[in-house]
C-alpha cells in the first residue's frame, strides 16, 4: 500500500472518530446497567405514563362505581315560565271550542334525597317541592302549592336489575386495572430488556469493528514487510488490502448502527442524556421454577384471569337481559306525601296539611312478536357459550405459555454458560491463531475464520443472555411473582 493510501485510510478512521465522540447529545453520557435501565423506564418511560394514566382510569371509575350506592340531593326547578297566549278550550255550557286569551306566570322548585336499592333494582326518594302560579289579567289571583315532604318508591318488578351485575363487574374491573398495571410495569421491564441487549450487542460490533480495524491496519504494514524480505505472495498482500477496506466498511456501518440504537434506547427510557455504554450483568439469579407452581401462581394473579372472568359476567349480563325483556315486566311507583295550596306563601305550610297519596302499577305483556323475542334470546345464550368456549381455549393457552416459558427458562441458565464458555475458547483460539500468522506459521485463512468464530460466539453469548432475561421478565409479567424475593407483585 502507498503512503497516500495509508493517510487516506487514516484520516477516514480519524474523522469516524471525530463523529462518534461528537454524536448530539443533551447532557453528560450515561453507562447504565441492566437493573438501571428497568427502573429508568418504569419511572419515566412514555410507556410507564401510559400505564399510569390507565391505572388512574380504573380508579376514578370504580369511585364513580361507588359514588352512585350512595345518597344523592338533587334541587332541579323552573325559574321562569311566562305564558301570554291565546288556546282553545272547550266551553260546557254552550257545548262549543272557543278560543280565550290568557297571561300567566308560573315557577316551581324540587329538592330530593335519592338512593339506590341495589338488591332489587329500585330506588327510594324523600322530596320536597313549592309551586307557585301567577295569574294576570282581569282574573288576576296568586296561588301556591306545597309539598313540604313526600316519599316515594320506584320499583322495577320482574325485571332486569342492572345495578346486581355492575356489583360483580365494576370491582372486578378495578382489581383489572390494578394487575394491568403491575402487568404493564413487567411489559415495560421485558421492552428495556430487548433494547439493552440490542444497544449491547451494537456496542459490541462497533468495538469488533474497532478493533478489527487496527488489526487490519497492523497486518497489512506487517505483510508489506513481509513481502519486501520475499516471504509473502502478492496475492497475500493484496488481500490484507482489502481486509482493511473491508475493515473500514464495517466500522463505519457499526458506528452508525451503535448510534442509532443509543438514540432509539434514550427515547424510549425518556433520557435527556445520551447514554454511552450498557453493562451486562454478570451473575444470574439461582432459579429453578416447577411448571405446575408457575401456572398456578398465573392463574391466581395474571390480569388476563379476571378478564376472561369479565367477558364471562358480560355475556351472561346480555343474556339476562334479553331473557327479562322477553317476558311479562311491572314496575311499582308509589308516594306519600302532604300536601296544601294557599294564596299565602306562609299558609301553604300551616295545618291542616291534606295527604298525598299515588300509587301506579304499570304492565307490559308481551303476546305475539312472530319469535323476535325467542331469536333475541337464543343469539344471547349461543353468544354467552361461545365466550365461554373462547375463555376456556384462552385459559388453555395461557397455561400452555406459562409452563413452556418455565421450562425454557429453566433451561436458559445452562444455555447462557455453554455460550459464556464458548465464547472465552473463541477468544483463546483467536489469540493463538493471531500469534501464529505473526509468526508465519499459518496462512491469513485461518486467521480470519478465527476472527470470525470469535465474533459469532460473543455475539451468541449476548443473545443467550438477552434470552435469559426475555424469559425472566415475561415469566414475571405472566405470573406477576417474584421468584427472587417469593412475594406477589401486587403487594
């Protein structure tokens, strides 16, 4: 290679360097370790916002849930209602329709205490209501109408009690939201796993690439060497030549793959610092988890348990409903109360009081709808079995999940130490194969295969313990325990 050639190639590697120190960042680099990165991101990710703000969700609505079971004031009135107008009325005397003109002023308020009957699906109120009515014209008088106190029941009969289910579903749905959201933190824990290892894995084969490139550089002014006292073949030569354009290639590929990786980790942890380097963990948790504890801790705690359990509860809540609606329904009204007009505001709450009573019972029989009702029912009871069918295959395939991660799992930790191991003999063959081409002993084939060997085993050690950590977290997410410390997650 000519001198040109050479500081060509230099100043190429030199300006590489130059970029990757100058790579944007927004504050001082961070070196983050694997436990680092998980707790980063469970704090601060777009991710971990979300599953908050989810969390939030179920809270307020299960407060919503438990607002209505109790006592509500409810004041409701109308303020204003002039009426000057011209109707028609039916005069008695004189057997006719006549047209009268009429100008009044009417205004009346309402205040109630209402609360649910839950176990029936009714509900009970105590009320109070004034009314008052202006009358202006050559008629003119003022009345008032009270209602000091009145207690009244509305009570479906026969039914669909809507408020029954939403006692089984709407805690059910809170005690959900708070497992997703365990669940969702472990999401999170298993997606910084995959970009650790995969900013890890890139910061590997940018140092390789590195490294590789001062070799190729090293080798080929040995083989010039060489090849000046006569004792390497041109041929030779010319390929060292290319194993350092090659070489130049490949680091300028792995420069820009670790950069994009170290942009695509630091937003998804939510940094404003760049992140340097990741450290990878050098010991493995001591664990060997049975199948069977594995499953049966996932079907006590995972999320998914008690949504299959909801679309359950839903199913049969249409099916009732339809089966309600389809037959004879009642409903009850009834009312006690006091009750005085005055013209005097002050009289329409003075003794003697008259009594207010009303009592309604209205019907619906439903006698020939062509079998629309009898289909509506069918379809709902067909509908809650093939959820149920559906939950039970779901049910089934989690269990499947659950125990074949176990058993992978189990068998990760000896996958992990075949490939640390392989990885060191990689790096000792290489070494020696090194000294031996410095040496002449063997031929620039041999030497790159070991290069190589030792790339792919390292390579295979990063993703065998990216595998192991995979199943660690997805084990965590699925049975939300931890077989560390031998706790539920949800404590």
């Amino acid at each position: 290679m000519n001198t040109s050639a050479f500081t060509s190639l230099s100043m190429k590697l030199h300006i590489l360097l130059v970029l990757a120190c100058w790579w944007p960042r927004c504050g001082p680099a961070q070196t983050l370790s694997l436990d680092q990165a998980i707790e980063l991101a469970r704090q601060q990710s777009l991710s971990a916002k979300r599953a908050s703000l989810r969390l939030q969700v179920g809270l307020w609505q299960y407060r919503s849930f438990k607002a209505t079971y109790l006592p509500s004031v409810n004041f409701s009135g109308n303020v204003v209602n002039y009426d000057r107008s011209v109707r028609s009325e039916y005069d008695f005397v004189d057997a006719r329709y006549e047209y009268i003109f009429q100008s009044n002023l009417t205004n009346n308020v309402r205040i109630s205490v209402d609360q649910r009957i839950s176990l029936t699906g009714g509900d009970i109120y105590v009320d109070s209501y004034l009314g008052r009515l202006e009358n202006f014209g050559d008629a003119r008088f003022l009345n008032f109408s009270a209602i000091p106190i009145r207690i009244g029941l509305r009570q479906p009969l026969f039914g669909f009690n809507e408020w029954k289910w939403e006692r089984q579903l709407e805690p059910l749905k809170y005690e959900l939201s708070q497992r997703e959201f365990v669940a969702d933190q472990e999401a999170i824990a298993y997606q910084s796993v995959q970009y650790f290892f995969a900013l890890a894995q890139a910061q590997l084969r940018y140092d390789m690439a590195v490294y590789d490139y001062g070799n190729a550089d090293t080798l080929l002014r040995i083989g010039q060497e060489r090849a000046a006292l006569g004792t390497l073949t041109q041929d030779d030569l010319l390929e060292l030549r290319m194993a350092l354009l090659d070489a130049e290639t490949a680091l300028s590929e792995a420069l820009l793959e670790r950069q994009q990786t170290q942009e695509q980790f630091r937003l998804y942890l939510g940094l404003n610092d760049s992140i340097s380097s990741v450290v990878l963990p050098e010991t493995l948790p001591q664990l060997h988890i049975a199948p069977d504890m594995a499953w049966q801790l996932a079907a006590t705690h995972n999320p998914d348990m008690l949504a299959y359990r909801q679309q359950e509860l839903e199913a049969a809540r249409r099916e009732e409903l339809i089966r309600r609606q389809s037959r004879f329904q009642a409903e009850l009204n009834a009312g006690f109360g006091l009750n005085k007009t005055s013209q005097n505001l002050g009289e329409a709450y003075s003794s003697p009081i008259n009594q207010l009573q009303n009592v309604s019972l209205s019907l619906n029989v439903p006698i020939l709808d062509w079998g629309r009702r009898k289909g509506q029912y069918k379809l709902a009871q067909a509908s809650r079995e093939v959820t149920e069918a559906e939950t039970a295959l779901a049910r089934q395939e989690l269990q499947r999940e659950v125990m074949a991660m176990c058993r992978a799992f189990n068998r990760q930790r000896e996958v992990v130490a075949r490939a640390a191991e392989a990885a060191s003999i990689a790096r000792q063959r290489f070494q020696i194969t090194r000294r031996r081409f410095l040496l002449g002993n063997i031929d620039l084939i041999k030497l790159r295969a070991a290069t190589q060997a030792q790339r792919s085993a390292r390579l295979a050690y990063i993703a065998e313990l990216q595998q192991y950590w995979s199943f660690f977290y997805r084990l965590r997410q699925l049975t939300l325990y931890d077989f560390v410390a031998g706790k539920p997650l949800t404590e």
